[in-house]
C-alpha cells in the first residue's frame, strides 16, 4: 500500500506570493494534520482536519489554511509569504477511531521564500 | 500546552555501542511515538508506545505513563543509525490529530 503522499517536493516563491501544498492520505485514513518543521526544530503542529471538518489548530496567523477534500486528501495554503514560512511542511495521516492515534508522515514539501 | 524535553541533545557514538535517549514530558497523553529523522527529511516510525514496552530487533522503547517519561534504547549502533530523534506526544484534551514534538536527539554513529 502506498504511504502518504506530497506535492510538490521542493518550492521556490518569493516574499507575499502564495503557495498550495498538497497530501494524500494513507487509503482509508480519515485524518490528516499538517506540521511545520524549521531547520533544527522539531515539526510543529498547523491544523488537523477529520472528515472533511478542522479538529485542531496550532499557533499559525491566519494567512495559513486548510482544507480536506471529500477522498480525504488535503490543502495548505499559506498567503502573503514571509522569508520565515520557508520550512518543511509535512503532512501526516492517521485511522482514528481504530484504537490508535499512531500518525504516519508522508516525504513532506521543502519550501523555500525568497 | 505540553512540555517535551529529549535528552541528550547530542550523542556520539562508536559502532557496536549501545544507548538510551530519554523522553520527559510535563502532562498526561494519549499518544507517544519515536522517529527517526533520515537526512532527506522523512520521519520514520518506531514505535507508538503510549505506555509499557515494545521491542523491534536491535531497539525497544519503553514508556512510564504515570512518571511521564519514555526511553528509548538502540543496541549494536550501526552507522545508519545516524540521524535525529524525535519524541512527539499527543496530549490528552486535544486534538487527536495533534504531536507535540521534542527538540530531537542528533544521533552520530561512527565506524
């Protein structure tokens, strides 16, 4: 079974453009939640999205959102990009509601604001 | 929110050598897992480990729920071991969905 997925794998914008990242979840995984991962930090936590609602929200401006389609893949935009949004923003998904909360990252997308 | 501390923040090692990363964190969780951070930048599981212990060939991880801690032991270090590790726990009272992670463990592994 394929693992969860990314798109795209690396990104080059400039200050104030925009930017969509994309995840497609593990099959039959209704969870996905996204992370921002600065150079030597630990990831940390945007949203999660479950059956297609928001559940949680980190500490991000509002120029981040999301949303989660219908096949449960998923969207992260951010607008207006500052030097400091350049990270790796990983996407991880997991089969809540099975007795485990275990969550699996996909290869994440390396974005780089110029 | 939730404290997570790992320690050491670095560990140099020759191969053969055994070690124990450790995992303090500051409430109760639903939720404890170990990766491993490979230089391209993909997070790979370990163990999902809430509580008690789970061993896979050369690592075991073990977690006291109700001290707030977990270790992590690698056995035999090979030189792919190297790399960062991280401890990410998911609070109880938040989103399922969300891992608070720790400032990870850079793991070196000499021949």
């Amino acid at each position: 079974d394929a693992g969860v997925t990314q798109s795209p794998t690396h990104l080059i914008k400039t200050r104030g453009q925009h930017v969509t990242l994309r995840c497609s979840p593990i099959s039959g995984h209704k969870s996905v939640s996204w992370y921002q991962q600065v150079l030597g930090q630990g990831p940390q936590f945007i949203f999660q999205y479950y059956e297609k609602e928001e559940r949680g929200r980190g500490n991000f401006p509002d120029r981040f959102s999301a949303r989660q389609f219908p096949n449960y893949s998923s969207e992260l935009n951010v607008n207006a990009l500052l030097l400091g949004d350049s990270a790796l923003y990983l996407c991880a998904s997991s089969n809540l509601g099975q007795g485990s909360y275990e969550q699996y990252f996909g290869p994440g997308t390396r974005l780089t604001v110029t | 929110g939730i404290q997570v501390e790992q320690s050491p923040p670095d560990l140099i090692l020759q191969e053969g050598a055994n070690s124990t990363l450790r995992c303090n964190f500051s409430d109760s969780v639903n939720n404890l897992q170990w990766f491993h951070q490979n230089p391209w930048g993909q997070l790979i599981n370990l163990f999902y480990i809430p509580s008690g212990t789970k061993q896979n060939g050369r690592l075991s991880a073990t977690t006291v729920a109700t001290e707030r801690y977990s270790l992590l032991y690698i056995s035999s270090s090979q030189t792919t071991d190297s790399g960062v590790y991280f401890c990410a726990v998911g609070e109880i009272g938040t989103s399922y969905g969300k891992l608070t992670f720790g400032q990870g463990t850079i793991l070196t592994v000499h021949p």
